[in-house]
C-alpha cells in the first residue's frame, strides 16, 4: 500500500500530491475551462442541442440524451444531498475555481460529462469517453475541490445514467 510516513495515504494525501504535480498555469486555466462548462451540466446539455439541430434524422434521441445528461446531474445533486460530504479543506490543498455548493460526494461535473460521453458516443459512432471523462475528472483534482472517490463516484453515476438511457434510445431507434 502506498504510505506516507508510516501511515496510509490519505484522499487529501492524493489530492495534495495530484496539484503539486499538474499544477501549472496552463493546466489551471484549461481546468478552469472544463468547470464552466460543466457547470450545471449546462455545456453538455447545449451540446446536446447542437446535436439535435445538426442531425435531424436523430433529433429526438439527441434531445432525450441531452435530457439524460441534466438527469444524471440531477441524480448527482440528489445523491449529495443525501451524503452530504463537504468538500477538501487542508492546508496542503489550494482551492482554484468558486462552487456553487460546499458538497462534494459525488462530483457533479463528473457525473455530467460521463453521462454525456455515454450518451453522445452512442449517437456520434465514436467513443467519447476516453477523451471527455479523463480531463474532466483530473480537472476536478487540480482546482482542489473534490476528493478522488468524489470524481470516480461521479463517474460511475454517470455512466450508469447514460449507459440505461443509451440502451432505451438504442432499442427504439
């Protein structure tokens, strides 16, 4: 197991150690990006929009999925609220972006854009995880406002949401 000393690392541990390394001006500002776009799943659901005016064969399924990724949000701020965990508060951990809540667990942003990953590969042909879901989550790592299990929970909510809903647009398409 990894150690610190002579004890277990620790989610702030990790958390510490992911800013120290990927913590550069450039690294920040682009972080900083993903976050107002994921804010409220609000970039995911416009995409989603873009989608749909762009491929009219497949308007509704673009229009549900966009739905999808605000439900998975939803699910999101319902599973918060619930755990109620707050957010990283050490000395060792710089926060770099404002949040609109002091709730962590899971990480809303990672729950969004996976569902939206999920959801937009199944109509677009391509897989989209890979190159969405990875930075979106580090993202959240270096601006210091979520704990590691936050953004992988997060993640799994979301790709349960948009993998159930992506199955339904599936069987009726």
């Amino acid at each position: 197991m990894l150690e610190k000393g002579d004890r277990p690392l620790t989610e702030i541990d990790i958390l510490a150690k992911v800013q120290g390394v990927l913590k550069r001006p450039a690294t920040v500002k682009a972080a900083r990006g993903l976050s107002h776009f994921g804010e409220h799943s609000i970039g995911w659901f416009a995409a989603g929009l873009v989608g749909a005016a762009v491929d009219r064969k497949r308007r509704k399924d673009w229009l549900v999925a966009a739905g999808g990724v605000v439900a998975a949000h939803g699910a999101s701020i319902a599973v918060k609220r619930v755990v109620r965990r707050p957010r990283p508060e050490h000395p060792s951990v710089e926060v770099l972006v404002g949040t609109p809540s002091r709730l962590s667990f899971p990480s809303s942003h990672a729950t969004s854009t996976t569902a939206a990953a999920v959801l937009y590969s199944g109509l677009t042909g391509r897989n989209l995880v890979p190159a969405l879901v990875p930075p979106m989550l580090a993202s959240r790592l270096v601006l210091g406002v979520h704990y590691p299990t936050d953004v992988l929970a997060g993640a799994a909510l979301g790709g349960v949401v948009g993998g159930l809903l992506r199955r339904k647009i599936r069987k009726k398409g």
